[in-house]
C-alpha cells in the first residue's frame, strides 16, 4: 500500500487539488447569492450563514417582510431603517446574514473591541461617540440612507437586562426615521446567550430565533420624533408580550448603540 502511493503521489496529489478546486468554486457560486459586492466579503457572509445555523440554530420567522434587493436597486426607492431588540453581541451578525441587503449598523464607538476588527470592516459600522451627541455620524447615517443604504439601529441603547423586558426607546431614532422619511423594518430577536460581556454570546451555543415584521411607513403621519420612539416601543411590548422595563441600561455593563 505504502509503495502504491509512493508511485502515485503526483496523481493523488493532482486529485486533491481538483477537489479542492472543486469545493472552492461551490462555495465562491454559493457566496455569490449573497448581498455582498467583493468575494471576500462574501465569503464571510458564506462562512457566516453557516455558522449562524451551527452554533445558534437559528430559526427565520416572517422573511415575506423582507424587501427585496430588486426593489432596493428602484432609483425611487424609499430610505430602509432596520430596528431591532437587543440581547447579545451576536444581534447584528443573526440579522445580517439573513436579509438580501447589506445593513449599515449604528454603534457606540467603545464597543469597537480590537479582535473584531473583520466584522466591523465588513459591516461598514457607523461609530458614535456614548458621552455626546454625534452629529457628524448621524449626517454619515442620513448620507447612507439617501445613497440607497440600509441602516441598522438597536433603539433601547443596550442590552435587555434582565432578559425579555423592552427598555425605552432612545429619542434620537425617531429622529433618524421622521428626518430620513425612511420605512421602518422591525426585527424580533430572542433565544441568544444571555451572557456579559456582550460578545460572550459568539461562542456559546443557543437556540435563536429573529423574526421579521410587516414593514412600517411613519410618513405623513405627523408624529413627532418623539411619538415614533414611542410609538415603536408600544408595537414591540405588544408584538413580544414582554413587559416594559423603564430603567435606562447601565452603560457600564452593557453594550450601547446611540444616535
């Protein structure tokens, strides 16, 4: 047997390699049904997916919500806001792998832990300072949003501690919305590791669920900036059956996005 493969080694070496190839060009043709234009983002896209259904069992509820890419490409598209509860570090990567567009996140800037450089690059996150009104982020938000982009925002500003309670609705994305004329895409997140820190939630396995509600238009509504915070915060406590927990998120122990 040893004198077989001694003789043969350029041919199992040749079959190997096709393979390889092989395996390669089926996952760069799966990679390529992603919402990513560069094939390394895609790749991790790929990678992704996979790894959402592993190690998290995802489970997608409501993806006839979706928009389409097609209509997103329509030059007289409508701006796309997506906001969704929060309850681990593994949010925005659950969401993203599920939706035919890229989303742009917004999140606080000193949660840009080092190790995770790849996933910020590859989500194009939009940073904003915790301590103070960032405008100039904000503007970068308005800017993505009128070039056709989608946007991303966790709107009760930290994690949901205790689990399973929606805390209150920072003000500044119905500013977002009402300035933006942007439709609304509602995302329902449960099931995640309910660990700290945050990003503990990547590597412990978990049952998870994200379910994707009817989009919602607030223009010509007339509601204040104010009223659609609040009034996406009712739909929720009605949509989850969750109770309303009205103290503001320790900043100090969790993650925080603002706008």
């Amino acid at each position: 047997m040893l004198t077989y493969f001694v003789d043969h080694w350029w041919t199992m070496l040749a079959a190997a390699a096709l393979l390889a190839l092989f395996g390669a060009a089926l996952i760069v043709r799966a990679a390529g049904r992603g919402p990513y234009p560069g094939l390394c983002e895609r790749l991790i896209w790929w990678v992704s997916c996979r790894y959402v259904r592993v190690v998290h069992n995802l489970v997608v509820v409501g993806a006839e919500h979706l928009p389409e890419r097609a209509k997103l490409a329509d030059p007289d598209r409508r701006p796309l806001i997506v906001i969704a509860n929060h309850t681990a570090g593994v949010d925005p990567i659950l969401v993203a792998t599920q939706t035919p567009f890229v989303i742009r996140w917004m999140m606080a800037d000193d949660m840009r832990v080092p190790w995770l450089g790849w996933f910020w690059k590859w989500q194009r996150i939009i940073f904003v300072r915790r301590e103070q009104r960032d405008g100039l982020r904000v503007r970068n938000a308005l800017a993505e949003l009128a070039a056709g982009g989608v946007v991303g925002i966790f709107p009760e500003g930290g994690l949901e501690r205790p689990p399973q309670e929606i805390m209150p609705f920072l003000p500044g994305v119905g500013l977002l919305i009402r300035k933006s004329k942007a439709r609304v895409l509602p995302v329902w997140i449960d099931g995640t590791p309910q660990v700290d820190p945050a990003w503990g939630s990547l590597w412990r396995r978990s049952r998870s669920r994200v379910e994707f509600g009817e989009v919602i238009d607030y223009e010509g509504s007339g509601l204040s900036a104010a009223d659609i915070a609040a009034d996406l915060r009712s739909r929720y406590i009605t949509w989850t059956g969750w109770p309303a927990n009205d103290t503001p998120p320790d900043p100090a122990s969790t993650e925080r996005a603002s706008v």
